[in-house]
C-alpha cells in the first residue's frame, strides 16, 4: 500500500507523512488495512495548524491523527455501502488503529466518514486498491484542530 499512495495523485503530503513517521513498513506488511487518505488539500484547509503539524518535532501528534484514519481490515467503498444498506440505511461505525470509532454515512452518492470528536470528511476520488488494502481519498481531516483555550 504505500508505494500506492506514494504513488496516488493529490496525496503528496500523506505519503511524506507516511515515509517520515514510520508508517511504511505497516502498509507493507501482509496484513490488510483501509486507509481513509487525506488529500493533499486537506492539509491546506488547516491553514497554519496544517503546516505546523507536518513539522519534525510535530511527529507523534501525526502519527495519532494518522491512526485514527486506519482501519484493520480490507473494506472497498462498496463493501461500507453494503454495510450501510445492510443497517436499514443507517451508518455504521468501525474502530480505528486509534481505538476510536469513526462512523459512515450516505446520503445520495455521497460518502462521509465522521469521527468520534464529530469532524468529518467526504470520500473524495475513486478507491486506490491494493493487495492487502484500500485507500480511500477523503476532503478532510478526522480529528477537531480547533486550539484549545
């Protein structure tokens, strides 16, 4: 998976991310995961707490944020809107390598991924699939960055 990402248009930032904090080696390994990828303009709609975050010094607070955007296991699109259709049209919540939850929603061809803290993102661009998983490009960033008082 990471040579997909490295590789995926629009993930630039997530894939230097990936490479700088470690993450690689997991993605190559055997086991399966979907990635819920930021894309590059996630990062931008951060604005300055964006660009702080992708500093060195700055490493384990991604690593946090990036594992909250992990889930174990090999789900397409299609697998989380059988999912969905399969609750009665309700969303459904899996737990992430973070150990929270983040939860999926439909509404017309639209696919959001909302996370415990309440912040949300759309699936953005088609699925980038992988032999031990998938990437699914999102608009956001599951995690509030609001700075606390």
């Amino acid at each position: 998976m990471a040579a997909q990402i490295a590789d995926a248009p629009g993930l630039t930032i997530l894939a230097t991310e990936v490479e700088d904090d470690g993450l690689a080696p997991i993605f190559d390994s055997i086991a399966s995961y979907t990635l819920l990828a930021p894309r590059d303009e996630a990062f931008s709609k951060l604005g300055k707490a964006g660009g702080l975050l992708q500093q060195d010094n700055q490493r384990p607070a991604m690593m946090a944020i990036l594992r909250d955007h992990i889930l174990p296991g090999y789900f397409s699109l299609e697998d989380i809107k059988n999912a969905i259709e399969n609750s009665g049209g309700k969303p459904v919540s899996m737990r992430t390598m973070g150990g929270h939850y983040v939860t999926f929603s439909k509404q017309g061809e639209t696919f959001t991924a909302t996370a415990a803290d309440g912040t949300s993102a759309h699936i953005a661009g088609p699925a980038i699939m992988a032999s031990n998983g998938v990437i699914l490009p999102i608009d956001g960033i599951l995690k509030d960055m609001t700075p606390s008082d």
